[in-house]
C-alpha cells in the first residue's frame, strides 16, 4: 500500500472540494480555485469532511499515481486555505529588487537588469532595507507555479560557496568552502 496515498485529506471550513465525471478535481477556498485533471484509474472520494484517494489495480504505475494525486490534491486544499509563502534573500554588494507593475526587477551584477513577468497567480514584493540583504517575498495559492518561479528567480545567480553571494532562500544552510591560505 502506498503510504502517502491511503491517508485520507482533512477538509478545513470553508473549503469546497467538487469531482465531476471526468475526474476533474477544483477545490474552491477563500483564497481562490484550483483544478486538478486525475488519472482514470484513481478514485476520489469525499465523504465526511473527509477526502479519500484510491486506485483500482496494483500495477506499478498506478501506485505511483496513488500517492501523487494525494499529495497534489493535499497541496491544493493547503493553497486555497493557508496560501504559500517563500522569501527569497539576495547577498551580494549592490544586489537589488523592485517590483513595478507585476515585473521583478533584478540587479545582480550584470551588465543589465534582469527582468521577470510574474504570473497572475503569483504576488512578489522586495523590501530592501539599509545595512540588510534585499529579501523577495513570493505568495501564492499554486505550490508547483511558486515553487517554480522562486527556481527560476534563484537560477540567475545561486549562491557560491566561497562567499555566499547570490540569490538563497531564508533560512538555507549553505555548504561554505574554505578558500585559499597565504603559505609563509
């Protein structure tokens, strides 16, 4: 049995789970709507506040499927309730964001701004305070489109293991090297 996939979903209030017949899942909270396509050999249940997941064979495929359709089903009802959260930090000398009109605006130590379009579903803010790292704020109800574009925002300058510099999330342990050591 997969472990994953037997647990059942708690549904919190205000949260609406509906499955229609072509096994289209769209959970609606007080955040927004999220839909999910499922395979046809999963089954989804709601009964009792409660959201099951099954699968009508045991071939492999079909257990991997199993515990992937929980945990995205999971995460949807987590999004439209809670929302995510990832904050972003850039350390580096002369680093910058600023968000204008739903474009982040990077300056990295390139010879040019790098800019990024968000998303609709996804909100961004910078806040760039004196004597700290600028820190991006990245909120949504989607966890992959966020997860997503905060790879895609780190991927410009990853932080190096020398220094640090570079674009980490808050509260990452980055792996330091030791550098160079003058021989007398």
């Amino acid at each position: 049995m997969s472990r994953i996939g037997i647990l059942p979903i708690d549904i919190p209030a205000g949260v609406t789970i509906e499955v229609d017949k072509d096994n289209l899942v769209t959970v609606k909270g007080s955040k927004g709507e999220l839909t999910q396509q499922v395979d046809k050999n999963i089954t989804v249940k709601v009964e009792d506040n409660k959201l099951n997941v099954s699968r009508s064979t045991e071939q492999k495929d079909h257990k991997a499927k199993h515990g992937l359709y929980r945990s995205l089903i999971n995460n949807m009802v987590t999004g439209v309730s809670e929302g995510y959260t990832i904050k972003q930090e850039l350390v580096g000398v002369g680093y910058r964001a600023e968000v204008k009109n739903g474009v982040l605006e990077l300056a990295l130590g390139f010879s040019h701004n790098i800019l990024i379009k968000m998303p609709e579903e996804v909100k961004a803010e910078a806040v760039t305070e004196r004597r700290s790292n600028a820190v991006i704020t990245l909120t949504s109800i989607d966890k992959q489109l966020i997860g997503q574009v905060a790879a895609k925002i780190r991927s410009f300058r990853p932080p190096e293991p020398y220094k640090g510099k570079g674009i980490k999330f808050v509260g990452e342990q980055l792996r330091r090297k030791a550098g160079k050591t003058a021989s007398v």
